[in-house]
C-alpha cells in the first residue's frame, strides 16, 4: 500500500558529524504528525537537565498528513524543542505558517530533526532528496529579510526559506524563526542559533497523495468550504449585511459594500461576501481596518495569508512613510505583529487619538516596529516584552540597572515624544545583546529575576502575567471564564489555543452559542455569557478538554487552530452548525487509515499526555497542581468591590479554580490530587513505556 498523506520520511540531521540521514516517518503514525512527531522523538532522545543551548538538544520541524493535500487552512509548520524562556527550560513548540511546510513536504519530507552543532555558521538546503548543510558565512550577521533573499535566489524562486536574525545567532531567549516576510515562530530561534544554524532552505517539487478518490475529496473540500467563515471562524459579518441574520462589530468578517483594498491597482471592493459566494472567501477578512482603524484602507494592497489557506489574515500595506526611516514602504504582518512594537512606546504614539490605536501615527509606529522585529527576529512573548519595558520604566528600575554611560545614550525624549524612531534603537539592542537593557530579551521570568521586580509586577493586571512561571495571559479568564483560565494553565508557555475563542467570538448570539455548546458539550451550562460567570461545572471542563484536544490534533494534522475546528458555519439553514468530524474525514481520506472523530481525538489525547509526562521529568515533579498549573493573584483581586460570579467581572474564584483543575484532570483520566497522569490512562493510551518510566522516577500516582 502506498503511503498518502504522510510522505513517509523524516530527515534527520546531525550538525556536529555532518550526517544527514532518513527515517520512516510510519512508525510516528500514532502520534500523527507534527507536534506529536516532535514530542515522541524529544521523550526519546532528550534526557531532562538538558539546556535549550546543548547541542544535546533538538529542534523538529514537522508537518502533518493533512499539509500539502490541499486541505483549507493546512500550512502550518510545527515546530518543537526546550524554550529557553520557560525557567525550567521545558518542551514546548512555536508555529508558522507561510509555505515552508508545504515544500519540505513536495521535497519528500514530512519532518526535519536537527542535532549537535556546527563547528562554523551553515545553512541547510533541501532540493528533493539532495539535502546539502551549506557554508552560510555570507548571510550570517544579516536581518531575515536579506537572508531570504540571498539564499532563495541561490536556490531558486520556488524556495521556501526558514531563518533567524541577529537575535537568533545571539543567543537572545526571545528569538523568533521565520520563513517569507512574517511568518513567525516565537521563542526557538535561539536554539537554531546555538547550533550555528543560520537558516533552513526548502525546495520540493514531488506531490503529496492521497488515498481517497479525487471526486470524493474535492466534494469533502467544497462541503467544507461552505461552513467556513472569516478569520478565528468568525461567522457573522461585522456591519449590516443584506443576507446576514446577525451581525457583530467584534466580529472579523469586515468585507462589505464600499470598503476596498484602497492600495491596490486597481483598488479591490471586499463587497458583501454572500457566504454562498465561494470566490469571495478571500475578500471577507479585510483584517487590516480591523487591526488599524479605517485609515488602513487607503494602504492596504492586499490580504495575503499561507499556502491553501483561503482567508488571508495577514494585510500587506503600503506606507510611504516608513521609507523616511530607511526602511520598505511595503510591510505585512497581522495582529499581535503590529502590535507589539505599538506596546513597545509606552508613552504613547505621536499623532494619536485616545484609543491610540485609530491613527496615521500608530499606524506609521507599527509598520516600522514590525519590520524591525521581525528582520532580528526578536519575539514579543505575545506582547509581553512591552509590558516587561513598562514596569522596568515607570518604576525607575532602569535607572538603578543600567550603567550610567548605558542610561544616558538611550534616546529617551523619542519615547517621551512617542517618536517611532526608539525602535530603532530599542530593537538594535536587545537582538545585539547590547548593554544591560538587552536582558529585556530574556524574557519576563528570568528579567523579574534578574532585575528584581516586585510583586506587583505579577500581581497586577496591568502586566498580564498569567502564570509565576512567567508566560503572559491569552484568551484566558477573560475568554469564557474557567474554560479559557484553565486552558492557560497546561502548557510551558503561553497556551496559543484559539479553539475555544473562535467559539466564543463567533459573533453569533449567546443564546444561539449555548444552545450549540449544549449539543458538543451536553449542556448550554458549558458556556457562560461574556463577563457574567457561573460556577465551575463538568460542561466547561468538557469543553476545556474539547478545545485543549483539537488545538494538539491542528498542530499535529497541521491545521490552522486560528481557523480549526469548524464548530460554527455561516449557513443559517444549518442552524449555524459546522462539522467537528471534517479533521477525521480528511484524514481517513487522506491517509487511507479510516479514522473517527472519537478515534482521532484520543490521538490528540495521547500526545497532550505526553506533553504532560515530559513536563513532570523536566520540572522533577508529581505534583502538577501546585508545581505547574499556576495563577498570579490578580485573577482572583480584580475588582476589589465585585465578588466573583458577578456581572461585569471576569475575576475568578480561587475554590473554583481549583474545582476547574480537578475536573479537567477527571475529564483528562489524570490523578486529581496532583493533576499527574495515571497508569491506567497511560497504558489506555498506549503508552506503558512512559507510565513504566514515570514510576521508575517516582512520578507515577500511587
């Protein structure tokens, strides 16, 4: 039987040794792809005690059997390592999409392992089967951006290239890997750093199969196509539509009549976008004047996106100004891309109005800031690192830190003036490691250690650390309350799950959202409305452990969890209903393996508790309540006059949360004292080796 889906190699490269070797990729096929390629081979392969920066360490880039088929929204790239960030350097993965992981698949790769390091900077290129770790001293030193090109024109303008900055080859914790313009994976770069390790070129031209007759998957395609909607699956526009039930002004479905792409040639109307409307799927997110307010529209050329991914998030603007700092007028980035450098002048931003976000001036700051991170390659620790300057600034830390020589040639007036022109300067720095003011780069856990922040810091809200271990909050008690609060408490750094706030964001009603939770979950009392919560209940830990599992399958199929699962259509004549079991059609077509919904979530299950397993070895602990599954204190002090479960306040109840945690470990099959796998669930899940290895460490529930 051929292979479909997969490709069924995996390459594997030792930098040390010069090696380059394959593997079949089938004897992962219970981990699926992806993030459960990248786990099972660092439970393998890496002992705990090892340093994100060992060369002991390894980096997977991996895709899944879904990836390169043509699947909606499937390019993404998994990729899995230690984080430096995390203060006890544990497993966990960043994510890009673009198009690297659709080549290394027309290359004949389903993954690639990196091991040891090079005795000199390299690079390395993939041509098929030709795999080749090139001399990469010309570009070592470059922005991304120049390394991108040099190296795709040596290969050709069908290559893909993956690369890091100067952040990256400095070894700077909050380092980024990024392939094409702005496709973004946060927190690994360092790693490919320590290993000499400039830059992953990919260049494939083979097809991946599938098992499935053309007709029927194409007709699974377009019955798939017709539930999807506009970006996170929002599925109601955002204005007054004439075929639209419902509307929502959160909603991120923005096309509509007289609203254009006001930079391209000609400009482009978006339009109403009748979900019936097949060809206009790609006009419905003009996400560009939802990010910047509507003096975007005059710049924005188009809405661009990653490989078979219909909806385009990204906005590819024209800004004329930018030039007047040296750099391209031509930026794209999406969401927190743009913002974060914004976050960044914490002082606010030149030509600005009171929500500081609707203006030339915040937009000029943005374009500017996210070329600059993104050419070094610096992360934001989604917006966390703005935060982290904040706290430093208005609490005189960095005057008592900083060399006074240090101090005084920071141009402070910039960032009093709200001048975008810092960034320049303020991004130099930290990806050069320049000076005291470079450890910002660290990231919040080691900075509060190093600078000696106070509790404050982590307890108050304005700081958005979500955990004492140092990752910030996202889409957490503020979404869906318990749900999103424990959803934030399992992984190793922040939970990057949007399973559950593409549900709530919809833009649907809340009757109607609940209604429909009822019918997944086994009860409307699985989803509170926005800011008015009830206490914790079986329903939400259910739909916590809905949301957890579907988020590991897309980083393991790749799918997009921006736009995964399809709980919700924009089809009235479905009740607004999707297809939780389209990631198990596609599989089983794809692959041949004839998978269901339930079997294919247990697969998800298996990898998170992996994920879970290789945690407790690396933190040396059983007890993952009180160890790992953290909460700072503001999210049970907010709003000091409410108590919890009151309308208007997303503070949590300290009781609950802990009630949260014991239902999603019963949910989970884990032990509910310590929120440890068992080995019964273990052994369910076929893996007794893990549950033989916890017990031999003394980690295994009695």
């Amino acid at each position: 039987m051929a292979t479909t889906g997969w490709t069924g190699k995996i390459l594997r490269v030792n930098l040390s040794s010069g090696s380059i070797t394959t593997e079949d990729t089938l004897k992962y096929k219970e981990f699926i792809g992806g993030m459960g390629i990248g786990y099972k081979v660092m439970w393998d392969e890496v002992p705990e005690g090892t340093h994100p920066f060992d060369p002991e360490n390894k980096i997977i880039f991996a895709a899944g059997p879904l990836t390169g088929t043509g699947v909606p929204c499937s390019g993404r790239t998994n990729i899995t390592s230690l984080l430096p960030t995390n203060p006890y350097h544990a497993i966990s993965d960043s994510h890009m999409g673009g198009h690297f992981s659709v080549r290394m698949k027309y290359g004949g790769w389903d993954g690639i392992i990196i091991e040891g390091k090079a005795s000199k900077p390299v690079w390395l290129r993939i041509e098929n089967d030709d795999v080749t770790i090139e001399d990469a001293s010309h570009v070592w030193g470059k922005g991304i951006f120049e390394t991108n090109a040099v190296l795709t024109e040596e290969m050709g303008k069908e290559a893909v290239v993956a690369a890091i900055g100067q952040a990256g080859e400095n070894l700077v914790n909050m380092s980024v890997i990024i392939n094409g313009a702005s496709h973004s994976a946060g927190g690994h770069g360092g790693v490919l750093g320590s290993k000499n390790l400039k830059a992953i070129g990919v260049n494939g031209n083979q097809s991946v199969g599938i098992a499935a007759d053309r007709k029927e998957w194409l007709e699974l395609d377009k019955y798939m196509m017709s539930l999807i909607g506009a970006n996170n699956q929002h599925v109601v526009p955002n204005a007054p539509q004439p075929w639209a039930e419902y509307h929502n002004p959160g909603s991120r479905w923005t096309g509509k009549k007289d609203l254009y792409w006001g930079a391209a040639n000609p400009p482009v109307e978006t339009g109403e976008c009748d979900p019936k409307d097949m060809n206009s799927v790609g006009l419905r997110t003009q996400k560009a004047v939802f990010d910047h307010g509507e003096v975007a529209e005059k710049h924005t050329v188009r809405m661009g996106g990653c490989h078979s991914c219909p909806v385009r998030c990204h906005s590819q603007l024209h800004i004329p100004k930018l030039e007047e700092y040296g750099y391209s007028a031509n930026v794209t980035n999406t969401c927190v891309g743009y913002f974060s450098p914004g976050a960044v002048m914490i002082n606010g931003i030149y030509d600005q109005d009171e929500d500081n976000t609707r203006t030339e001036g915040a937009m000029i700051t943005r374009g500017l800031g996210a070329q600059l991170a993104d050419d070094y390659g610096m992360w934001c620790n989604y917006m966390q690192l703005g935060r982290d300057f904040l706290y430093a600034y208005e609490n005189g830390i960095l005057e008592k830190v900083l060399p006074e020589e240090e101090y005084n040639s920071i141009e402070w007036d910039l960032l009093e003036a709200g001048d975008p022109k810092f960034l320049v300067d303020f991004y130099r720095r930290l990806a050069y490691k320049e000076g005291e003011l470079s450890h910002l780069g660290d990231s919040a856990y080691w900075i509060a250690k190093r600078w000696d922040f106070g509790d404050d810091y982590w307890n108050d809200a304005k700081y958005g650390l979500w955990s004492p271990l140092g990752f910030p909050r996202h889409h957490s008690n503020e979404t869906a309350g318990q749900v999103g609060a424990v959803i934030s408490c399992m992984f190793n750094r922040d939970a990057q799950c949007h399973t559950h706030i593409n549900f709530t964001g919809s833009g649907l009603p809340i009757d109607l959202q609940r209604e429909i939770a009822g019918e997944i979950w086994g009860s409307p009392e699985a989803l509170d409305p926005p800011a008015d919560y009830t206490p914790m209940n079986e329903y939400k830990a259910k739909f916590a452990k809905f949301s957890i599992i579907r988020n590991i399958l897309h980083d393991s199929l790749t799918l997009c969890n921006w736009m995964w699962p399809m709980v919700l259509s924009p089809l009235k004549e479905r009740g607004y209903r999707g297809d939780t079991s389209l990631e198990a059609k596609f599989f089983s077509m794809a692959t041949g393996y004839e998978t269901s919904e339930e079997e294919l979530d247990l697969a998800g299950e298996r990898i998170f508790t992996l994920h879970r397993a290789m945690t407790m070895k690396q933190m040396g602990t059983m007890d993952m309540r009180n160890k790992h599954d953290l909460m700072t204190d503001w999210i049970f002090d907010a709003d000091p006059e409410e108590e919890p479960f009151t309308p208007g306040t997303v503070k949590m109840d300290r009781e609950d949360m802990e009630l949260a945690k014991t239902l999603l470990y019963k949910e989970m099959g884990w032990d509910e004292t310590t929120g440890a796998p068992t080995r019964a669930t273990l052994e369910r899940l076929g893996m007794g080796y893990v549950a033989d290895e916890l017990e031999e460490k003394g980690f295994l529930p009695g």
